[in-house]
C-alpha cells in the first residue's frame, strides 16, 4: 500500500458501470493502478501482488461527482463552514470535485483574492476544488471586475450569485466581452433575480431569464441560468435551445424533490433563494431534465447557522445544505422518470464540459486521475443532521427515510469514504 492509503492496484469488479461520456453503461470492472484509471472493462488478467478487489456487485460505478454550485463560506464565514468541513461533507455525499461562488467576506473579486482561495484549497486538498471569480466588483453590480487577474489566477468562471446585476448596460457590458473570454473559455454563471420583484414573485426569475436569454441571442455568446426553479424558466430556456441560443442551466435537488407546502411544514430550514415553487413547477423542472433542456443538477449548498435559522421565516438567511443528501434526494426523487445514464451525466460530465474540465474530469476514461463514486441504489437510510460533516444543519430532509447512497468515494486512487464512514 502506498502512503496515504492509496493502493498500488485496485479492482472494483462487477459494478454497474455508468459513464455517460461514453455512452457506458453496463456490468463492469474498473482497474486503478497508482492514482490512475487503467482500464474499463472485463479484467481478467492476473492483478499486481498486494491489488485490493473490491466486489461492487449490485452497485453503480460512476466518475467522481462534480457539483459546479457550492459556498464554501471561506474566507469570512468559517463559522458557518471552511473548506475542511465542505471538503469532508462533499466526500461523504459522494462528490470529488466542487466549485465556490465568490460571495465570499471579501468578495473574491481580484487576482489576489482568487490566489488566495486557491492556495488556501491547496493547504486542504482533499478533494478537487475550484473557485469562481465575480463579474462584478464586490458584487454591487456596477463595475465590472478584474477579469484579466481573475483568469491569470485560474478563476474557473465568474458569477455575481447570491445577488443579480440589475443594470442591463453592466448585464450586457459583461456578455459583450466575448472577445476577451472567448480566448479565456471562462463560463459566465447568472444569476437571474429582477429585484423589481419579490423573490416569492416567479416573475423576478424568468424575467430576467428572458433578457439574459436575449443578449445571449444578440451577442452569440453562451451563458449559463444558476438554480432554475419554475415552469416559465423552464420553457424559456427551452424555446431558447430551439433556435440554438448558447445557454446552458442547472436546477438544484430541492427544486426537484419539494415545492411550497413543503417550506410551510418545515420552516426557515427550507427558506432558499429562489424559493421552493408549486407541484407544477417542481414536474415541469422534472420534465427539463427528462427531455435536457436543464443540462446539470448542482446543490447551491449553502450553509447558516442554527442561530440564524432561528430567527424566524422572515429574518432567516436564504440557503441550505445540499452536498451530503444530493444523490438520494435526486435518485429518489428521479429514478422512475429518466434513465440513471443521464442523471449521472447530469453530475459528471455535463458540469465538467461546461466549465472546460472535461479533458480531465467527469469519465472513466483510462489515464485520467482515478476519481471515482460508488453507489447503492438500494440503500434506504434515515437522514440524521446530526451525524453531518458540515458545520452546518440547515437541512430541510432531517429525518426523511430515502434512498439509493452513495457508499465510497475515491479521488486519485484514494478511498475517502468507505460504507459511510471517512477512511482519511
């Protein structure tokens, strides 16, 4: 065994082997030797003295989950969440790599801030982890930020979310730069929120999506729509991929699996922004990942403290956790509705192709760095905030039985989690 507890040579035989960037999907083995993918396929030759042979018999085998919407809280916030507890929560729901937004204290906004988050990523590496830049400076919507030095610190994208550009000239100041990131190949992420409007207002989210919508078309730019979470958005998105508009968008597990009544129930521990929608809304944003028009599904995990859920539905922060409960939220919630090739494509390659890392994450392709997500479809378990990696437990699935868990995960040939508990 290497150091680290990393094997020279594992097995992982007999899986449901699920990759979507190559159209797989059948009963397989995976071999990894070192931190590598070796081969895909029946493993039959003898294995390397000291190999492992894990029997995953009865489980998916898929790459490494990649959750492209999460908020580290780091810098600033590390009382509600640093980048150890995200890091640790992420492998326990399965994910190998994430992307933070930028909302941070401050806001990472220049090329400093973006070096900074990186190298503090460094000092924990766990896991894969990518920082977002801002669009604008400080989030304020009115100037538009140091792209240049962003990019020269390796942003993986640039996004304002947790607050929306209200002036259309900034909107379309930062789309028309095509120039300069069509060089860069750095993904806008949008968030889409008219502050006309109330949040609880669908109009304050399709609205906005149809102008975001309407510059993309006038530039010939492309553009991605953050946590999608009603039917108009839905369709205009839909009707926009018709006339081959350059958009992608993302919708998260709670728009998928809760609606209204559920945040009447629940309370503040359901208070997300936008917020939970009708039971038309959640079917139609189900009927977007059926047919595509909705090409990812990430978390927005957001974590707050029990002290400022407390406040009440009105003083309450927006936000809740996500990354621990994505994979049974999601297969319990879609399951019978589209096929597993697709959900898994929905959280591996499809991220990872949006955001350019699709040469190096989200496959099973042989040399590429062994990250992988093991999952029992069958497992039905209790969800117990309690036991969370997350600082946080601002969840609103406490006690729902569901399931289909994610049972190992492994990056770079490491096993991180192992039957639900931490190897490291």
């Amino acid at each position: 065994m290497k150091e680290g507890g990393r094997m020279d040579s594992m097995l992982l035989k007999g899986g449901r082997v699920i990759d979507p960037a190559h159209n797989f999907d059948r009963i397989a083995d995976v071999q990894i030797v070192g931190s590598k993918i070796a081969n895909v396929g029946k493993i039959s030759k003898r294995l390397a003295w000291g190999s492992r042979v894990i029997d995953c018999s009865g489980k998916i085998v898929c790459p490494g989950l990649m959750d492209m919407h999460v908020h580290g809280r780091t810098p600033g916030q590390e009382h509600k969440e640093n980048l150890g507890s995200l890091s640790l929560a992420a492998i326990m729901g399965g994910f190998t790599s994430v992307v933070c937004m930028a909302n941070t204290d401050p806001v990472i906004d220049s090329y400093e801030r973006v070096n900074g988050a990186r190298s503090r990523f460094d000092d924990v590496r766990l896991i894969n982890m990518y920082q977002v830049a801002a669009i604008t400076k400080d989030l304020a919507g009115k100037n538009i930020s140091d792209w240049a030095g962003c990019n020269e610190a390796h942003a993986i994208a640039f996004s304002d979310d947790g607050k929306a550009i209200q002036n259309p000239r900034i909107l379309i100041m930062a789309i028309e730069k095509k120039v300069f990131l069509r060089h860069l190949r750095k993904p806008l992420l949008l968030h889409c929120e008219d502050y006309r409007f109330s949040p609880d207002d669908k109009r304050s989210e399709y609205f906005y999506i149809a102008l975001a919508l309407k510059i993309a078309e006038v530039t010939n730019y492309e553009v991605h729509i953050q946590h999608v979470s009603c039917a108009e958005s839905v369709q205009l998105i839909r009707e926009a991929k018709a006339r081959k508009v350059k958009v992608t968008c993302e919708t998260a597990p709670h728009y998928i699996s809760l609606t209204e009544k559920d945040f009447r129930r629940i309370g503040a521990n359901a208070k997300m922004n936008p917020p939970l929608r009708s039971e038309k809304d959640r079917q139609e944003v189900i009927r977007g990942l059926c047919d595509g028009t909705i090409d990812v599904i990430a978390t927005d995990h957001a974590p707050h403290t029990p002290e400022e859920k407390a406040r009440g539905i009105e003083k309450a922060p927006f936000g809740i956790i996500g990354v621990e409960t994505a994979v049974p939220v999601v297969l319990t919630s879609l399951s019978n509705r589209i096929k597993l090739i697709e959900i898994i494509s929905k959280m591996t390659i499809n991220p990872a192709k949006i955001l350019g890392l699709y040469h190096d994450k989200g496959s099973l392709k042989p040399g590429l760095a062994a990250d992988i997500t093991v999952i029992d479809p069958l497992m039905r378990k209790r969800v117990d905030v309690t036991k969370f990696k997350s600082k946080s437990r601002n969840c609103p699935w406490d006690g729902k039985r569901l399931q289909g868990w994610p049972v190992m995960t492994i990056k770079a040939g490491q096993i991180l989690m192992e039957n639900g508990k931490l190897t490291i």
